[in-house]
C-alpha cells in the first residue's frame, strides 16, 4: 500500500510537469537571488498530498513549498514537488518529482521520476534501487582521478574554506569532469545508476536529498556529510559516491588533494 501510493503520487506530479512544460504558466521569486517557484510546483505539491491523504491522512508530510504539515505519525513523506524548478522553468528537461518516506527517523522509501526521459527511480530499505523496475547498481572507480563527478551550487553562494567553488576548482583543474546539472534527485540517481561516481553539495534541504539518499545506498553506495559521518537530511552538505572513492573525496573536500597516479 505504501508503496502503490508513492508511485501513484510521484507520477501523479509528473503527469502534471508534462502538461505544463514549455508554457506560460507564473514564475514568482523566493528568498535568495532567482531562487524560483513557479505555478507547476503547486500544482504538483496538490496532487502529491491528494494521493498520500487519500490512503494516508494522518501521516505527517514536510513539503518544500508548504512546509510541515505535522501529524502525529512514524511516517514522514518528504516532498520535492518539482527538483530542478530552474532548469524546469527554462524549458531544460533535468527536474523531476522527488518523494523519500522516512519512517520513525529512517528513510525507508524514495521515488523519482524524471517524465522527460522516462526515468523513474524507486527504492526500498533493503529489497535494492531501481530503474524503471530494472535493478541498478553504482560504479566500481575506486580513485577520483579517473572519475566523472557531479556538483551543485547554492542559490546564495557561501563563501567559506573549501567552499563549492574551491573544491570545484581543485577537481576541474585535475581535468577531472564534474557536471551541474541543477538537480540535486537527479545527481543523486545517477550515482546510484553508475552514470557518475560522486556527488556533493555543500547545502541541500531535505527534500532535495531524502529519495536520492536511499537510492544510492540501496544501489551500494554511501551517502555522508561534508566531514564523512552517516547523512542526515536535515543538516546541509552531502557526499554520495560509489563507496570506493568516499574517503578520498571526503578528503577533497576539507583541504585535501586529489591522488595523483
Ligand atoms: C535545487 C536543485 C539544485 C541544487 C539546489 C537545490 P530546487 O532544488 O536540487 O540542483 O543545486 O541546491 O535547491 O530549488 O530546484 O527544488
Ligand atoms: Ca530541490
Ligand atoms: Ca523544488
């Protein structure tokens, strides 16, 4: 049951992506220079709580641009409505619907679905991480050198020591490839699905991050903070990898060098 209602949820919100993409809908400004929210979010936020308070009305549901709707439940659904409203707002098909349940504290679920590329990701505490119903599994690149990275930047940017340009500066001048491609899910499921070997972000929210979480563990890779200890969604920076290169980038990204051959 709680799984049916993840799905139909997430492709619930997809559904209306599809349908709005491309057109005239309202595009309105948050806190943080462009940081946007558009007609689309809302519209898909709606029918994602549709679909879990028609099976589920009493679990609690934390939502990026409703916030916390707080019951009194174990279940928690951590909502993204549209992960990648930038890119969605432009016209550029990388964003997505990203749903992650957390039950007593812990992830046990996560949805995502890219609609433009037919991509959806599933995942479930221990039974593994999926695409499109086909079992995925992260790469096997054990140095940073040889490795294809991806990133994101904050909508403000921090300026701190190893910060998000620094560490990008230091991998980029290694030739090392690093994308961004302004979703935070969908980095994450590409981890999982061994199209790239890392991620990290220095500041995420937890609806950026709880479904990808555990689609890249339950694909074998590790999800951490900053410093290398087990991700918590609810503080800021990540690192997800493959697992092998983990330690090394981790290292990276508080000061240290890449590995030289
Ligand atoms: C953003 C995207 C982006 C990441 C930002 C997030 P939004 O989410 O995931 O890749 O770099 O930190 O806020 O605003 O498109 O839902
Ligand atoms: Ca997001
Ligand atoms: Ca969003």
């Amino acid at each position: 049951m709680l799984k049916n209602t993840l799905l139909k949820a997430t492709k619930d919100a997809a559904l209306i992506m599809q349908q709005y993409f491309n057109t005239n809908f309202s595009i309105s400004n948050k806190e943080g220079m462009n940081n946007l929210v558009t007609e689309v979010d809302h519209k898909s936020e709606e029918a994602i709580f549709a679909a879990i308070k028609a099976d589920f009305p009493d679990h609690y549901i934390l939502s990026e641009e409703t916030g916390a709707m707080v019951q009194d439940s174990s279940y928690k659904w951590i909502v993204d409505p549209i992960d990648g409203t930038v890119n969605y707002a432009n016209g550029i098909p990388i964003c997505c619907v990203s749903i992650g349940i957390e039950k007593d504290g812990k992830m046990i679920m996560g949805a995502i679905y890219n609609p433009f590329i037919n991509e959806f990701y599933f995942a479930e505490r221990g039974v593994g991480s999926f695409l499109n119903d086909q079992r995925i599994y992260v790469s096997k690149k054990d140095r940073v050198l040889h490795s294809s990275m991806v990133t994101g930047f904050p909508y403000t940017y921090i300026d701190q020591p190893n910060g998000p340009l620094e560490v990008f500066s230091k991998l980029v001048r290694r030739g090392i490839p690093v994308r961004r491609l302004g979703s935070a899910a969908m980095d994450l499921c590409w981890v999982a699905a061994g199209r790239f070997d890392g991620f990290y972000e220095h500041q995420l929210s937890p609806w950026d991050s709880a479904a990808g979480f555990i689609i890249v563990e339950e694909a074998g890779g590790k999800v951490s903070n900053l410093k290398g200890d087990y991700y918590n969604p609810y503080k800021h920076g990540i690192i997800a990898t493959n697992g092998k290169i983990h330690d090394e980038l981790v290292s990276i990204c508080n000061g240290g060098n890449v590995i030289e051959d």
